[in-house]
C-alpha cells in the first residue's frame, strides 16, 4: 500500500502515464475472497484519495471457458436469456462478486487475456456492460491466426491492449481503432 501511495503521488499528473492498474489478478495469490475484497477496496480508497489524472482501474483473474465445438456463442449473449456470466472462470480467490466490484470501481474494464478471439470477445461483452473504456492489460493470443482475430476485434470495439509476445509486423502496422457510425441513409425508417 506504501508503494502505490508513494508513486501515485509522485507521477498523479504525468502525461506519460496512460492509466493505474492499481492490482494485476488480485486473488491470485491470496487464500480468501475477503482478503481480496479487502485489499481492492483499500487500494481504490487510496488511489483516489491521491486523484491522479489517469484512469484508475484493476484486472481481475477472470477468463472464459473454451466453447463446445458448434456453440453459437453470439446467439448466447443475447440480453436476457444467460446473461454470460455463468462462462467465466476465476483462479484463487477471485469469485464473480469480486470480479464484478472491481469493474464497478474502476474507470475502465481491464481484463487480461490468453484465450482464442471468441473467448476473449465474450469477455469484453461482459466488460461492456459497465458502459467504460475496455483494457486489455496483458494480452498473448494462442496462435497468429487468432492473434490477427483478435486485433480485428480490439480494433472494431476501441479496445486498448498490451502485449509481452512479439507479433508480426504486418499483424500491426496498420492497427488502427475504426470507426464506429452508421450510414445516415440506412439509418431511416421506411415506414
């Protein structure tokens, strides 16, 4: 707690800090939920005690269950009928109620992620929901084929990401977010 108090302090203003991730997978090493639930709400507290002028936010130990060969997983977001949450998986003492109060403490959705792009586009759909900026704080995608899959879903959604592997160049050169409107013309209501 020391450490965060001493660098927020020292960098809460600096241009060249994109945004806190004030605890990488809390529960991960942890035995208790409570523990965790703790420790989020002490480091939030005192984050924004300091008021930096980045996004303050955590990534939660959250993934998604590989899907069954033939899922039609877009069909199973529709709102209402599973509402998601029931593919998440959580590591150590990470639970969805702990999972679910740092998103809603944080100024963006941050999750981590080394699953294929649909797993990983569920997930997001979940970040969505807290209506925030989405951050992809440590991202490894399985193979080339899915790294490209995914890099078209972090561009389509505005998803900020971070990565540790090496990628091809040509994967990223012209990584861009898109844009996001709708054509005035076929926007109208034929009555």
């Amino acid at each position: 707690m020391a450490y965060v108090n001493v660098v927020m302090r020292r960098f809460y203003a600096d241009s060249r800090i994109a945004g806190w991730d004030l605890y990488y997978h809390p529960g991960e090493t942890l035995q208790s939920g409570q523990e965790a639930s703790m420790w989020v709400s002490q480091l939030f507290d005192l984050a924004r005690f300091v008021s930096p002028t980045q996004p303050v936010f955590m990534t939660p130990l959250v993934s998604v269950g590989d899907f069954p060969p033939g899922l039609r997983y877009r069909d199973e977001l529709i709102h209402g009928r599973h509402g998601g949450w029931g593919r998440l998986r959580y590591g150590g003492a990470s639970s969805a109620s702990l999972c679910y109060k740092i998103w809603s403490l944080s100024d963006g959705a941050a999750f981590s992620s080394a699953m294929k792009a649909a797993e990983t586009g569920w997930l997001m759909s979940i970040c969505y929901r807290f209506g925030r900026p989405l951050f992809c704080t440590c991202w490894s995608a399985p193979d080339d084929s899915e790294a490209q899959a995914t890099l078209e879903l972090f561009a389509r959604s505005h998803v900020f990401w971070y990565t540790e592997k090496a990628l091809p160049d040509d994967a990223v050169a012209g990584f861009g977010f898109r844009p996001i409107n709708t054509d005035r013309d076929s926007a109208r209501l034929v009555p």
